[in-house]
C-alpha cells in the first residue's frame, strides 16, 4: 500500500519531494511468485552485490543505462528476510525500503514474502494487542527502554491478572528487534486468536547485550525491571507466572539468569544461546547445582538452535553441560543458521508451551 | 552508554559479532564543545562528503590510511540533526549510529547534541508517558498503524478524560516520525512536568500523505481514526477538546481536514504547510467561508514557517487566503528552513496553547 502511495507521490511531484539525484526506485519488488527484484541506484559504483538471507552467498546485479543496479532472485520461501547491498566495499541498506533493522552494528533492510497463506508472524484479521515504548530507571540512574506486548482486550485496571514472558534480543541489537524483526507480537496476537496461547504479557527490555554487562543487566532485570512491570501492570507475581526467553547473547543471559533465579522463573527458553562469556563462565564454569529440584521446579527449560548456527560448536557444548547433569532439557535443531527466520520459529514454539 | 557498551563488545570479541570488513568506527562522536566528528570507513570511495541540517552545504571528508573518512565540525547549537554521508554519487546513512530518521524516501542519521542543559526535546528526570503502537481499519478495509502518546498517570479506566491532538507527519514521513524524530513524547512529558502544558492524548497516524490521497486520509480520520480512539481511550468528544496540527504535506491535510470540520475541531496548527494539493484546491480554490463565525469557534489557529523553508512562497501564499478574509490566524517566522528543528519549536509553541 505505501509503495502505491509512495509512487503516486513520485508521478505527482517528484520534484519537491525526492532528490533529484535519486532516480524513482522499486526496491524490493515482491512478485506472485515469491521471486523478488531488487533495485540500487549507484551510477559510477564498478560492482553492486545483493546480499540476503535467502541466498548462501552475496549475488552479483547488474547495471541499466539509468544507473540502477538490479537482480531477480528465484522464488524463495514465505518468511521475512534480511539483506544489504554491497557497493564496491561497502555495504548499504536499501535506500528504497522503510523496513529495516534495528541493530546497533549492522544496518540491514528487511524484505517480506508474504506468500498465499497467512504466516504464524503475519498481519491478520484479529484482534490485535497493544505495542508500547516505555522508559525505567535503570540500577545506574538512567532511562532504560522497555518494549511492551500487551494482548488483545488487555484491561489495566480490571480483574484479570497476566503471566509474563520476558524475551531478550541478541548482540548489538535493540529493545524493537524482537518487535520489528521477531514480530513477537503478531505471533502472539494469530496464537492467541487461535486458543494456542494464554494471553500475556511480553516485556522485551534493552538488554545491554554487551558481553561484559551481562552482570549488570541480570542485576537491572531482578531489581528494575521486574519490579517496574510490577509495580505498572496487573500481572502475576508468582514464579509459575514468569517466563525468560531469549536469543543468541539475549540465549546467553537467559540461562545466567533464568537458571540463577530459579525462585522468579519457571520458564527457560534459550534460542541459540551465546554463552562464551565471563558471566557464564562464572555461573556454570564449576556449578553443582541441585538437578532434581531444578527438574521439579522448572516447567520448561529449553535450547533450540538453527542446525548450521554460526555458534553450534558453542551451543552443542552449552547443551552438554546441562545435558550432562541430566537436566530435563527439551533441544530442537532446525533448518537453517543463526538467524531471525529461525527466532520467529522458536518463539511460536515456545509460547504455546508457557503458562498451562 | 549504548557507544560505550559497542565498545566493549568490539573490544571483547570483534570477529565474533561484526563483520570482519568493516573497522570498528566510532560516529557521530560529539565533544563536549559540541562540536562533532564524523566517521565512515570507504576504502575505495573517491569522495566522501557529510551532508548535516547543522552546515548550509555538503563539506568533504578527509581519508586515513585505515580507509575511514572523518570530518570534525565547529561547535553547533544544541539540538537533534539529520546527516547522511555522499559516497562518490551515493547517499548513504551512517552504518555506525543506530539512530535513524524514519521516513520513507531517504534515510538519514541523527547526531543528538545534548548541550549542557536539558532542552524541551531532550529526556529529563521527570514522569514519562508512554508511547503506544496501534492498529486499527481503515476504509479500505487494511490495518493502518497509530502511534498513541498517553501522558504519565494515565488511567485508561478512571474518571479523568483526556483532550486529543491529532498530530500529522510530512510527506514521505512515517508514524515513528513525530516520535522518533520529532520527540513530541519527551516535549509533552517536559511541559507536562512544568505544568505549562494540560495532560492530553496526542494521536500520531500514518497518514497517507501521498498528494493524491489527502481526500482518503481526511475521511480516515473522520470516519476511522477519531472513533477508534473515542472507543478505545477515555477521551473528551466535544470539539473544545480535538486538536490537529501538522507538518509539510501534514500541515495542508491539518488544514483540509481541520476546517472543513470545524464542528470537530477547535485548534488547528500548520507547521510549514504544503498546499498545492488538488484537495487544498478543492477545498479553498474558491472559497466563501462565514469568517465571523470561524473566528468565534476557531480558539487557535496557526500558520508556523522557517524564514527560509524551501516552500515558503507556497506558504506565504497559503497564509494570504486566510489573512486576506480576516481571519484570527496567528503566524510565525522563525530561522531556518522546512527542518525538525523548527517542528519541535512548532510544537513546544503549539502545547501550551492547547485545551485551556
């Protein structure tokens, strides 16, 4: 819809609203078929590439008279994809395309093959809960930002009292990733339109994923963040009611702190945790830790991983540790690498599980 | 602190989490001077220019023997900048700041200036409301998103009704924009605080603002926005009670819409208005309003403008219909040009005025 609007805007005065230096671009252009073009204006660029999810490797576009780069690749998937162009040496996101990335290190754009049928992630017709931007205190005095999913006909001041997941992002990338990538909430809304999923609520903070500060945000999460979505929302405040969920070095902080604060969470999904980490180290470095009262009180522990992750060395031998203690760990190995395709699929396994 | 953190991430384990190719770059870094460098690593870039809102024209960058291009530029005054950086005959944002404009025909970076004392933008010790992302159905039966600014203390369920601003994006801008870049949240929270300002609702829409679709939107926020928010926020309905304002292409749809309903509205705020539009045509081409009556029920009617925006020809024009029919507008010049600067200006200016 907004391309449509957005080309209208160019036919009726590409003069006033565009720069002229910047030719009217499509891109990404999202055929019936699932196959997708994608277009780059760089008229003295030697060499443009794609480089996207979809594909193994970066493919090589090629140049119009008009300066615009281009490619059509196959049809792929029905999934939302990363990708970036690499000009000459460099890399770009897509100057054509709003969606992008919220990542603190890299700067991608997103692409999103719809396909026929409605996916666990996509827009539907039901009702949809409530996205909010909200500021803490954070243990050092400043404003952390928490990104919060209320559900459909959530009531703040009623009766009803939620159970809470907290799902955490991965390295360098920001409290909106699990929102505007992982699309949390949209996967939450079609679950519990269907009556797969309770009604919750998921608190997604900025985590400082930084590998040093994972002390620190375990601290920030026990003594702030808990408390401030206690102390705002009408949730329940029982362990059983508590669920920490999260991906890559957010995989990593889940285990540290879900596993050390076995009176607050019930629930611990790790999605292709990173865990070589000082933090780690030190909790489960040389930890002896009473595996029959975990197996008791924990409802769900689980790890799932991409089966060719970037990380799998890391990961097979994070699961070994407690594998090994003999922890009732649930794995699940999938297609694919460490990768937001493959968050989406974690998190819709996962949210059925919790709460029941 | 997030800068710090990257830091620390890129010093504990770079080839872990950044792509080998690119080094690791610090940008924007401000001085305590408030003056600023700039960083972009291009090994094999002929030219690089920065591209600031702080500087009236382009200025090239200078290249190390690492590949990455810097510029430092003269202290500026405090304030929130876009800039993007010309790569040969490319432009690109920053890969290195994760603060983005969201818009969506370019995509320019954002150096914050913090200065030493607080500004009217900038977020300070003091209760914050909260930002809420929203969809609901427009006439064309798709979702359409809503960004909902609701003031501290919001009781969603209590006695306490709240006046509404609907507050409208310029052309090519997102819902995000008023928030993102436009700060309207922290502007509300800070006069808020100061009690200069009355706790209000402040309703931010996608808007359309394709030239061609104004007529769509006007009856979207007739027909949909306004109900959806009647039904779904404790709000005051009377026209006493309903603002609109806006900026660029927002400000022309907040002067079709707002006085061609002026039944709804009592306030009605153009920022730098962009009206040559078929609808502004439509609706005031040929116009024959009973002013007097106007006048009576119009309790602040404003036209704002940079001195030197790029439309302001089209705006001095536009501001000559209503002043030529004697109506009670109120206008202001103010230094610079078609910026976000001026809107959060415009704005801080504009909540004051509001619902007393």
């Amino acid at each position: 819809m907004r391309k449509i609007l957005l080309t209208l805007i160019i036919l009726v005065s590409s003069a006033a609203f565009l720069s002229a230096q910047r030719p009217s671009v499509i891109s990404p252009e999202v055929h019936p078929d699932n196959s997708v073009t994608f277009r780059f204006y760089a008229r003295n660029a030697k060499s443009v590439s794609l480089d996207t999810e979809i594909l193994p490797a970066p493919v090589k576009m090629t140049k119009d008279d008009s300066g615009v780069w281009s490619i059509t690749i196959p049809p792929a998937k029905p999934d939302i994809y990363p990708y970036s162009f690499w000009v000459d040496s460099m890399e770009v996101n897509d100057p054509n395309n709003t969606y992008l990335f919220p990542n603190e290190g890299f700067k991608h754009s997103l692409v999103d093959i719809k396909g026929d049928k409605p996916l666990v992630h996509s827009l539907q017709n039901v009702p949809h809960g409530k996205v909010s931007y909200r500021t803490y205190t954070t243990a050092q005095g400043i404003a952390g930002t928490l990104v919060i999913y209320t559900p459909p006909g959530f009531d703040a001041k009623g009766t009803t009292r939620y159970p809470v997941l907290y799902l955490i992002h991965g390295g360098s990338d920001t409290e909106e990733t699990w929102t505007k990538v992982g699309k949390a909430n949209l996967i939450a809304d079609n679950l519990i339109a269907q009556g797969k999923v309770k009604p919750m609520i998921i608190v997604m903070p900025y985590a400082n994923t930084g590998l040093m500060m994972q002390k620190a945000f375990g601290n920030d999460m026990i003594n702030n963040i808990i408390p401030f979505i206690e102390a705002n929302y009408p949730v329940l405040t029982d362990r059983n009611n508590r669920a920490m969920a999260g991906f890559s070095v957010g995989g990593g902080a889940t285990l540290n702190i879900g596993l050390m604060n076995l009176d607050k969470f019930a629930y611990v999904c790790a999605y292709a945790p990173y865990t070589q980490t000082p933090e780690f180290n030190a909790n489960f470095g040389k930890w002896d830790p009473d595996v029959e009262n975990y197996n008791k009180q924990l409802k769900l522990f689980t790890i799932y991983t991409g089966e060719s992750d970037q990380y799998r060395q890391i990961i097979d031998r994070t699961i070994a540790i407690y594998e090994d203690k003999k922890f009732n760990l649930e794995t699940m190995f999938v297609p694919g690498g460490h990768t937001w395709m493959n968050c989406r699929l974690f998190l819709a396994t996962t949210l059925p599980q919790l709460f029941k």
